[in-house]
C-alpha cells in the first residue's frame, strides 16, 4: 500500500530540524480563568510539544475540562495567553484554530450520516466534494466503518461512535488533536480497545495530541506525558513511568495508583535522617512483601525494613490478592501475585511486612 | 470584523425584534392604562373608589370569580383522574388518549361553543330525547343559564388542565411507585404521599392558565350563558363597543388583572416545598408534645407486624378481583371524559349533512345544501380567505421574531432568561380581555383599526409567546456541545447555524409556526375589538351568527374547522415524529455482514 506523507511546510530561516521536531506546538503562559468568584484555571503555565501526547489528568472539578475548552477556544483566559505554534490565539475565535476535537459524548450530528458527519469538516474547508468522498472512503476504511457510511450516528454501538469521532477529528488533518473524557462513556473491554485504536492513530497521525480525563489507567497507558490537575492547579508533570514512581505530592501519590503513607499519625517512621520538613515517606502496596511472622529476613538485611501486623482483610482479586494489614494504629495495603506459590494469609493471622529501603518515596504532604 | 463578531456575540440582541413588537402592541399600551386607571397625572384611586362604589359592578366581580373558580374546580376534579389514567395507560393507547384530547383543544373555539347550543336548545339533542322516550313533558331550560356556562366552559378548558398534568405526571419515576409499594405503603397512601406531590407542579400550571383563561374569555359564557351570567371581561367588551368610557376600561380591567395576580401569588410559591415544610414542622412540635406517643405507636405497630404480613399475603392472592374492578371503572371514567370531548363534534358533523329546513338529529335525510350554502356565499368565504391570510402573515411573522428571541434567550444567563421569557409571554399569560384592551389602545394610536396589519399584530404579540415556548423546549434538548464541534471543524457562526442548529431545532419551529396559525385562525376576543367594520374574520363572523340568527350554515363551517385539527395532528405527527433519524434499510443487512 502507498503511503502518502504530507510534507511539512519548509524550514524557515534559521530553524534547525532539530527544533522543529521538538519546538512547543502549544504553550499556556500563567493562563487563569475565573467564572464570577470562583477560578476554574489558576495559573496554569504548561507546553506541549509537536506530536507529543498529553494527557490532562484530575478529579472531577479540577479545571481539566476549561483548560480544554480554552485551548479550543469556546472559552477565552481571564488572565494570561495561549499560543500555537508560537502565536498567541487570544483573537483568533474557534472556527479558525484547525483543531479536530473529540467531545465526551463525541457530539456526532445527529441528522447525518456518518459520511455525512465525515465530510462535514471537509466541506467546512471547501474541499471539492470528489475530493471529499475519496478521503472520506479511505478514512472510513482505516478505522474499519466502510460499512457503516450510511447509517445515522443513533444506529451505531458506543465504540464505532467512538470511532466515527475519532475518523471526523482527524479527516481533515488539523495538526492539533483535543480527546475530551473520549473513552468516559465506553464499557471496560470496548475501552482498552479503543485505547490501542487511539495509539496506533497517534502514531500513524503524529498529531499533537492533549487528552483530557479523570482514568488513570488510561492516562498511563495512552500518554508522553501527564499533567496532574487538582483545584485547578497543576500538582505534577511528568511521564507516567515518573510520574507513579515518584510523585511529587501525597495527593498525586493517591490519584494515581494506591499508596501507603508513613505519616507520625499512625506510623513512628524511623529514618537515618531527618525527614525533609512537610514531606511524608510513601511505599507503593506491590512493594510490599507479606510473609510469615517467622519467616526469617533475608541475607541483605541492611537495605530492609520489616514491621509485623495482623491481617484484617483479604481481598480477592482476580490476579493478585490484597491484604489490609494492622500494623500499630494504621492498616497497610499490600498485595501478592496468585499463583505465585506463595502461602495465603487469612484475616487475624500475623504476618510479617517488609520492603526494601529504597522503595520508600518521600512526598509532599 | 471583531467588533461586528462581538456584536454578534451578544445574544441579546436577538430578542430585539420580539421585544419591539411587544412593547408597542402591548407594552405601552398597558402601561398607559394603568395610568389612565390611576387617574394620571393626579394620581389618586378615585377611578377605583368608584368601580367598588357601585353595588352592579361588585355583583359582576363576584360572580367571574365564582364562575371562573367553579370551572376551574371542575376542570381540577375532571382532568386530575383522566391525566392520572392517560399516563397509567399502555404507550400506545397512551397516544391515542392523547390524541383525543388534542382534537377538541386545536378545534375551533366557536365551532365547539355552537355544537352546545344545538345540543342543549329546546329542540336540541338532549330535550329531544328526553321528550321522545317520555320522561318530560315539556323541554327542559337547559341553554341559557349557569348550568350551560358551566358544561361549554369545562369543554373548552378541560384539555388545558389535562395536557400539563399529563406532561408533568409522565415526568414522574414510575419506580418511586414501586418503591413505596415495597417499604409496604398501600396503593393509595403509595398515592398520596408519593405520586401526588410530585403531580402538584402540573396541577399548579394546570389551575392557573384555567383560571385565567376563564377570567378573559368572555366568548362561551357570553353564547351559553343568560343575562344573570355576564362576566368583567364581557362587560368591558360591550364598554369598548358602545360608551367608551376609557377610566371605566382601564379601572375594571386592572381590578381583572389583580384577580389574575392574586392566583398567581398564591400559586406562583412553590407549593410542594412548602407543603413539605409544613408537615415536618407540624411533625415535630407534635412529638415534643407527647414524646411517649411514638414508642407507643413503634411498639404497637411491632406487635402489628404477623398481622400485617398476613394480610399483604392474603391480598397478594384476592387483589385480582379488586384490580379487575378499579381498572373497569378506570376505562369507564376515561371512555366517559372522552366522549364529553369528542361528542359535541360529532353532532355538529353529523347534523351539518341534515336535507331539512332547520338543523336536527338524527338528520331526515343527507344533503351537502349547507356545504353549498357556505361555499355559495361570499360573505362567508370571503372571512375565510380573510382569516387565511392574516393566519399566514402572523405565522411568518411571529416564526421568525419568535425563533431568534428563542435563540436569544437560551444563550443568556438562566436568571435573566427567566425574566425575559415571562415577559414575553405576558400575552398569553393575563387574561385575554386585558390584551385586547391594550392592543385596542395601540392600534388607535397607529391608526390600524379595522386594517389587516393591526389584526396581524394584534395576534403576533400571543403567536411570538407560543412559538418561544415550543422553541425554547427544542432547544433545552438541544446538545450545545454539536455547536462547539462543528466550530472545531472550521464551520464559523453562519454555517454553524444553517448546516447544524437550523436542522435539528426545525422540527420545533415548525410546531411552532402550527400553533401560530393556530391561534390567529381561532382568536376573536382581540380580534372583535380591534376589527372596526371592515374587516371580517371566520371566527367573528362566526361570533355574529351565532349571537343573532343561528344560521344552519354554521354547522357546516363547524364541521368543516373539527376536520383541522386532525390536519394539525397529521403535521405535528409529520414534524416531530417523523423528525427522528430513519432506519436505512441497508443498515439491518450490514449488521448481518
């Protein structure tokens, strides 16, 4: 099969390749948005690079969504610019900004056909209507809904909806691509497939891409990068290896994955140093080992810590098991593979928690 | 560009033409009425000093309210039931009922009020029968006194309690029901404490435009009733036509707009909540008052509990007969209200075919004279060519300014939209004979009397309010996010509109632009008052007819506007229904494939 490469436009005067390739597409500069009294977006300063994929990640009600919608311009900063591709886009309304955007509910045209819906940002560009048709076929073909061209977006399963959005946001090759919650209304299993759809698209488009969503999950999988959003405020930026490894903050910590925190409420943390003052020592459960009371610590002994407990609760879950440990005043999670030959605890037995010292991160409280 | 884009921008702007036409057809008008009542510029009571002073005038007062309040009552203890077994029904006998109740309310007012007058006259229906199988001697006074007033008034409002209480009952979670039913309320406490306050919005609305439509509509009392039934709004009428004493006008229908107000008032609090606050404060200072009584009544009802369960048992296996019983009394209940509806028509349909020299039932014999008759004469279809005209200028009219105030007003904040959509609806919110006062007053100003436009203005001020009322509700369901995505994909404000929110809020304005027509075919209050001599409509010259010589060629004009209605159905059905995406016959085989 030929493949056809748009050719990017020529490098302007002293521009590198090297920059091009890794020159911010999108920049938000100290942007705050506030409705009446109450800030959605409170200085929110981030860059995206071209063709990279940022996922916006927070609770409901974090000013992930505004941050959005001011992006596409369907709302304009109280404060502070965005630009794109280094122009600042304050006067520029939303028709103008060549952005595809898939909305939560995908915001299919309900009075037309799916062809119809395809061409639409075709035409909207004044593409020629052959023109037009022969994209729309082959566009149809590679999110596999060639048969489906003339049915009303009613008549379709939630993922080819899905599918329908994703093909109209990109149809018309805009070089930024906005997924607002694009997998929040999708069952599980339809879910990580759509997530694989969405990756293979990213990286056969190569578009900027920033998605918006409140699923870990799908922002670990999915993404470059990862934006944590709380009370409109970033709480943390990295990649998502990163980003779980070593939050930065006892709220990013929590969002993302489970966490054990070794606060003095509940634990004496006993450390070679002080603790680094309002910083809280975390351990994540899989690191965690459960073991026996008798069960002898092993050789390396000096990098390990161990503490002894009673289990309250076992759950099952399919692949691992987890266990709620009493340990003092507080309860610690841990969690152990099944299948891995190691001895099930029940609740009440005592067991014996240990870890490695360098497993334990210290987080903002 | 930018500032023409900001322009646009402000949605505001969008009410304009909706708001001009108001303020200068009824607007200013009313409030200069209200001056004149006011005796400006002294300003001083004495024109209602005056009003309450005469002895005639309270009489007049006391007996419109009486007379809307029974009707009302009536409508209230007729229509609660029949919504209540409308919604109960199966979905498809659900829509038919629906439809039953629809006919009557899109037939034409005049042709429903004349069918009472055949039936109910000496020679009418009723007193025929009576007389043939013998139980009178002579024909019983029916027509003519309260009791006729009060049969044509529940058949004209009786659709206008029942379609809001259907729509807010349908708006009821069945599973409430159902979940009363199972923490082991009866079906009737499952009723009352559970279904009934949450019908009561729809009551609210129901009573309301009830009651205030009886307040103005002084057209079936006036037909129906004897001189001991005249109403306010029949009084101010017959004033605007013969004296014309301007302080009398103002005076009597501002007292007619605080009677209006004073429901509103009272209604206008939310009744459930406060009805909630009630109770639960009632509750409370009563068991402060006997704090044992409580244990008393647990304890009780523990040593209740063997005796209940058994008889829940016992009923789960005998309540069959009983539902049995209720369900015959429901259809019999509903079969009755609907043929109260529907028969009138009927009658009028099936006389209007009578080959005699006067109107009777059963016809001697079939005949189209009087179709030929209608046809035949100029003066009739000339004041239907009249009145297709003025319908099909105020539709248009009353579409366009309507539709963009819609659209206005749905991009402004909800507290500002609330106030501005009540204002826009004040037309068909205040009793009618207010309005045609007012819009008198304005088109005397314009010099429009007796001219076409003034009559297109006079009913574009009450179309606009029925278009933004339907628009309004095709836009709450309106997914403002599919603007959004066809910006995103480049479509600016223009195309937008045309390729995205013009097709999916067309069905809305369509049923919209049927409702104006609608009511401008049907309106003869304001229409009488502001016609002069010049102009005739088919409903007032339908209105003349039947106050002085009954013309048998009515019957057939009758028949010929019950057969509307069913059009009208046939178009919304078309509209609204229709509107929903088709199912493309390929699309079952590739779900095969």
């Amino acid at each position: 099969m030929l493949v056809k490469i748009p050719l990017p436009a020529p490098l302007a005067e002293g521009e590198t390749l090297e920059e091009r390739l890794t020159s911010a597409e999108i920049e938000f500069r100290n942007v705050t948005k506030r409705y009446g009294e109450v800030a959605a977006v409170k200085d929110f300063s981030l860059t995206v690079r071209r063709g990279e994929f940022l996922t916006i990640l927070g609770p409901s009600g974090s000013g992930k969504t505004t941050a959005l919608m001011l992006l596409a311009g369907f709302a304009s900063p109280s404060e502070g610019e965005i630009l794109i591709a280094g122009k600042s886009v304050a006067a520029v309304p939303s028709y103008r900004r060549d952005q595809g955007i898939v909305f939560q509910n995908y915001a299919l045209f309900p009075h037309l056909t799916v062809s119809r819906n395809l061409e639409f940002p075709l035409e909207m560009r004044g593409v020629k209507a052959h023109e037009r048709s022969k994209r729309v076929e082959r566009m149809l073909e590679r999110v596999h809904l060639s048969d489906f061209r003339q049915r009303m977006p009613s008549q379709l399963s939630g993922g080819q909806q899905q599918r329908v959005a994703l093909a109209r946001a990109l149809i018309a090759d805009p070089p930024i691509l906005l997924l607002d919650e694009p997998l929040g209304a999708l069952d599980r299993n339809l879910r990580e497939q759509m997530q694989g759809e969405i990756k293979s698209l990213h990286k056969e488009f190569g578009k900027t891409t920033i998605c918006v969503t409140h699923d870990q999950e799908e922002a670990l999988t999915l993404s470059d990068r990862i934006v944590v959003m709380r009370d409109g405020r970033i709480e943390q930026t990295d990649t998502p290896e990163a980003l779980y490894d070593r939050p930065a903050t006892r709220f990013v910590a929590n969002f993302l994955g489970e966490a054990n925190i070794l606060d003095d409420a509940d634990f004496k943390v006993e450390s070679d140093n002080e603790l680094p003052a309002g910083t809280v020592a975390m351990i994540r459960p899989e690191r965690i080992c459960i073991a026996d009371q008798a069960a002898r610590m092993r050789a390396d002994a000096q990098q390990r810590q161990a503490v002894t407990g009673t289990v309250v609760d076992m759950i099952y879950a399919g692949p691992l098991r987890k266990y709620h440990v009493r340990v003092g005043s507080g309860v610690l999670i841990t969690r152990q593979h099944v299948g891995s030959g190691q001895k099930i605890f029940q609740p009440g037995d005592e067991v014996r928690l240990e870890w490695l010292r360098s497993d334990l991160r210290f987080v903002r409280a | 560009m930018t500032r023409f884009r900001k322009l646009g921008q402000m949605p505001i702007w969008l009410t304009v033409p909706a708001f001009g036409i108001l303020l200068i057809v009824f607007g200013i008008p009313i409030l200069r009425l209200l001056l004149t009542s006011l005796n400006a510029p002294a300003l001083s009571v004495a024109n209602y000093h005056a009003f309450f002073g005469q002895a005639a005038n309270i009489r007049l007062l006391v007996q419109t309210v009486e007379i809307s309040v029974v009707a009302t009552a009536i409508c209230v203890i007729i229509g609660y039931p029949t919504a209540y077994l409308i919604v109960a029904a199966s979905k498809r006998l659900r829509m038919v009922l629906l439809v039953l109740v629809l006919i009557p309310y899109l037939t034409s007012l005049l042709a429903r009020t004349y069918a009472w007058i055949v039936i109910l006259g000496d020679n009418g229906l009723v007193n025929k029968l009576l007389l043939d199988i013998g139980l009178i001697s002579s024909p019983l006074q029916l027509l003519y006194n309260r009791f006729s007033v009060y049969v044509g008034m529940v058949h004209v409002m009786l659709p206008l309690m029942i379609l809001p209480l259907v729509s807010v009952m349908l708006g009821i979670d069945k599973s409430l029901m159902a979940a009363a039913r199972s923490m082991g309320a009866r079906p009737f406490a499952a009723f009352w404490r559970v279904f009934f306050p949450l019908s009561l919005p729809g009551v609210r609305s129901g009573v309301l435009l009830v009651f205030i439509l009886c307040l103005g509509f002084y057209i079936t009392p006036a037909a129906l009733g004897g001189l001991g039934d005249a109403m306010l709004s029949t009084f101010i009428a017959a004033q605007v036509k013969s004296t014309f004493n301007i302080k009398l006008i103002a005076t009597s229908a501002f007292v007619l707009l605080a009677i209006a107000g004073i429901l509103l008032f009272m209604l206008g609090l939310d009744l459930s909540s406060r009805h909630h606050r009630a109770a639960k404060k009632e509750r409370t200072s009563w068991q402060r008052r006997v704090p044992s009584f409580g244990t008393l009544a647990r304890y009780l009802n523990e040593l209740a509990a063997p005796y209940r369960a058994k008889r829940w048992t016992a009923e789960l296996f005998q309540a069959r007969d009983e539902i049995y019983l209720t369900k015959q009394i429901g259809a019999a209940f509903v079969v009755l209200v609907m043929s109260f509806l529907l028969f009138p028509g009927a009658i009028v349909m099936i006389m209007s075919f009578s080959a005699g020299a006067y109107l009777e039932f059963p016809p001697s014999g079939f005949s189209l004279q009087w179709y030929r008759s209608f046809f035949g004469d100029a003066s009739w279809t000339g004041a239907a060519w009249t009145s297709i005209q003025i319908g099909i200028a105020v539709t248009i009219l009353s579409t366009i300014v309507g539709t963009l105030a819609a659209l206005g007003l749905s991009r402004t904040s909800p507290g500002l939209r609330s106030v501005l959509t009540m204002a826009i609806l004040t037309p068909i919110t205040i009793p009618l004979i207010v309005v045609g006062i007012a819009v008198f007053l304005a088109l005397v100003n314009l010099g429009l009397i007796g001219s076409k436009s003034g009559i297109v203005l006079a009913h574009s001020i009450g179309a606009i309010g029925y278009v933004v009322v339907i628009v309004s509700a095709t836009l709450a369901n309106f997914d403002r996010r599919l603007e959004q995505a066809a910006k995103s994909m480049r479509a600016g404000p223009v195309p937008t509109f045309r390729r995205v929110t013009l097709p999916l809020i067309l069905p809305g304005i369509l049923g919209g632009a049927v409702f104006a027509f609608i009511h401008s075919f049907d309106e003869v209050v304001i229409t009488s008052l502001v016609s002069g001599f010049s102009i005739r409509t088919l409903p007032l010259k339908m209105w003349e007819n039947i106050r002085h010589a009954i013309d048998p060629t009515i019957a057939a004009v009758s028949s010929l506007l019950m057969l509307l209605p069913v059009l009208w159905i046939i178009a919304i059905y078309f509209m609204w229904w229709r509107a929903r995406p088709k199912h493309v016959p390929t699309a079952a085989t590739a779900d095969i494939g």
